[in-house]
C-alpha cells in the first residue's frame, strides 16, 4: 500500500475514534421489566465501519480483508477454502470481489443476493438463505469446487461463478462478456493465483 494510502487510512480511523469517542451516550436507566440496552460498538469496530462506509468499493483488498470486523468472514472462507480444496485466498478474494464482504448485499440490477452474490435460482438449488453469511460460505465453497471439476480451472470456476456455467460451455471463455474477464483477473490478482 503507498505512503499515501496508509496517511489516508490512519487519517479515516482516527476521525472515527474522535467521532466514537465525542458521541457516546449517557447511561441509560434499567428499569427490571425492560432489556438491557445492547453494548456500544468499540473504537475499533466503530473506526472500522467508519472506513468501510468512507472508502465504499475502493478500499484495497489487503486493508478490507484484515478490518476487525470481516475477520470473522475471512477466517470462515479460509476454512472453507481447506474444506472444499480451493486454492488459498481464492474464495477470500472472490467474497471481496463479490460484495465487499457484506452479508446483506443485493446487486439490484441482476437480483444477486449475500455476501458471495447469489442468485435466487442458484440458492435455491443449494437450499441457501444467502444472507447467511457463514451458509454462504459454505455452498461458495462447495459451488467452486463443482465448477472447478467441470472446468477444469480456477479461473474458468471463476468465469462460470460470474457468467454461469450454461454460457461458459456453450460460448467458450473467448466469447465472455468483459465483466467477466474482469472478475476472473482481479480476483486472480487479489488472491496472488496466476
């Protein structure tokens, strides 16, 4: 990351813990018949959504991957990656490609849903909640192997993931859409999988 990406990032964090740290709120009374008012966030995890909403899809990779509050995701994909024998840092990159590792993504143009973007039809053929997010993982995980023993290749599971696997074998990679190419090199390139 340059020098002046990293000022940026320490510069967004720390007006995240000035804001955190200026708005707490005065203790509430517990009355016994009401529940008790959930913990506020820490400055760490106030910080970290602070940088998520500042720098949206722009955020590089190696700094979203490692924020407090997608760790819990990136080890859940790194353990679906050693489950489903899929190259290391490949289904990490491909939920930062997909949704920016957020569990309640919806692409309103192609109806996709969840952190790793699937479509209704597909959900329903792993019987998937894909706003579940360690679920989704998990039928990811399982969705690229499958794609990988029809193919062949990462990138191509790559390319079926985006494009599905009906155009990829009837068209060929050459006619896929540039979108497609586009997923299949960043995510290739984020993983460091040539």
């Amino acid at each position: 990351m340059s020098r002046a990406a990293l000022i940026v990032v320490g510069a967004a964090a720390g007006v995240a813990a000035w804001w955190w740290s200026n708005n707490q709120s005065q203790a509430q009374e517990v009355y016994p018949d009401e529940p008790a008012p959930e913990p506020a966030p820490s400055a760490l995890d106030q910080a970290s959504n602070f940088i998520k909403v500042s720098f949206g899809g722009l955020m590089p990779f190696s700094v979203a991957k490692n924020l407090p509050g997608n760790r819990e995701y990136v080890e859940a994909l790194r353990s679906a990656e050693i489950k489903w024998g899929i190259p290391a840092e490949l289904l990490v990159a491909q939920a930062y490609q997909e949704s920016r590792f957020n569990p309640q993504a919806v692409n309103a143009w192609s109806g996709a849903q969840g952190m790793m973007q699937f479509m209704p039809a597909t959900a329903a053929e792993f019987n998937l909640d894909p706003f579940n997010p360690f679920a989704a993982i998990d039928a990811a995980g399982r969705y690229m192997a499958q794609l990988y023993r029809s193919t062949g290749d990462w990138k191509l599971a790559l390319a079926a993931y985006n494009w599905g696997i009906g155009n990829l074998t009837r068209k060929g990679i050459s006619k896929a859409p540039t979108e497609t190419k586009n997923y299949m090199a960043q995510i290739s390139a984020n993983a460091g999988y040539a």
